[in-house]
C-alpha cells in the first residue's frame, strides 16, 4: 500500500465517533447514534490532536549538553470545536449527570475517527485515518462572543491514537 504524500485540507475531513466494547461504551453509543445522531459529527470547526512524550533529559556535572534522553509517559489529548449547540458534546462528558435528574455515575467512553479523504486518488476514496481510541471528554466550554458565532469546545484525553492508509484504489 502507498504511503500518502499528499497534504489535505479541513474540508477533505471527516470525524466520526464509533463505540467502545463496555456499559461506558454503550452509553455513549446510545448518545451519539440514537439521543443526537451525531455519529458523523457536523458543524465542526476544528479538531485538535496532540500527543506528547514527558522525555527525561539527563545532564552531567560539567557539560550543558544533555547525556541521554529517557522514554517517560506517553498523553493523548486534543479538543473539538463546534459551532451547533445541542447538548450532545455535553452529555458525552457528563453522560446521565446532565440531564436534569439525579443519574448514573457513568462517563461515556468512545473512539474518535478523523477521516482524510483524498479525492485525487483513482476512485476518490485514498487518504488517511487517524483512529484516536478510549476517548473521554474532560472539559466542556461555551463561547459566547458579540459578534461572531457562538461555540462549544469540548477538550479530551485518550489511550490510544495509530493512523492507516486508506485503499487509494
């Protein structure tokens, strides 16, 4: 399978949320697939995804150079932004807890698929996917400027991230 070369832009993309294989997990599949259907996720504006490795630098006596580098923890995160206020980023934080009665404990868990599409491929269907796995939202914000459009941010955390060619055909 080729390797992708080509860049892409934010309107080639699609993200996609998918469920994980637990009670979390159907929590927040019944959220996005059948309270919101939002399993294709509109309006967004912008995703962010970071990755980021705590590497230990060790320095000796006498040099300013560093020695050796260290492997330390590896952190997924990123945040979504979206311009269509229905609750449904909401609820994916808080999962029972935001409705107006007291519910269940339980926060959604699920899988976050960015889908690059590169329609310059033979069949229009190559491109890149970037698979963001055990998502759970951490923080959710509402943006309520003067004069632009109002948004909702949600930020997240992950366990696993891997990225795979998509069959350019």
């Amino acid at each position: 399978m080729a390797i992708n070369t080509r860049p892409f832009r934010g309107s080639e993309a699609i993200l996609t949320l998918s469920s994980v294989d637990s009670r979390a997990g159907t929590l927040a599949e019944q959220i996005f697939n059948t309270e919101y259907n939002i399993g294709t996720v509109g309006r967004v504006t912008g995703v962010e995804v970071t990755v980021q490795t705590d590497l230990e630098v060790f320095h000796e006596i006498g040099t300013r150079q560093p020695a050796t580098l260290h492997s330390g923890n590896i952190n997924i995160s990123g945040r979504v932004e979206r311009a269509y206020i229905n609750g449904a980023l909401l609820r994916l934080l808080m999962g029972d807890l935001a409705n107006a009665q007291q519910g269940e404990e339980l926060q959604p868990i699920f899988n976050m698929i960015i889908d690059l599409t590169e329609i310059g491929s033979p069949n229009g269907q190559g491109g890149t996917k970037v698979i963001i796995s055990f998502v759970r939202f951490d923080d959710w914000k509402l943006v309520v400027p003067e004069d632009d459009f109002i948004m909702e941010n949600a930020t997240f955390k992950a366990l696993r991230i891997a990225r795979e060619e998509k069959d350019g055909g």
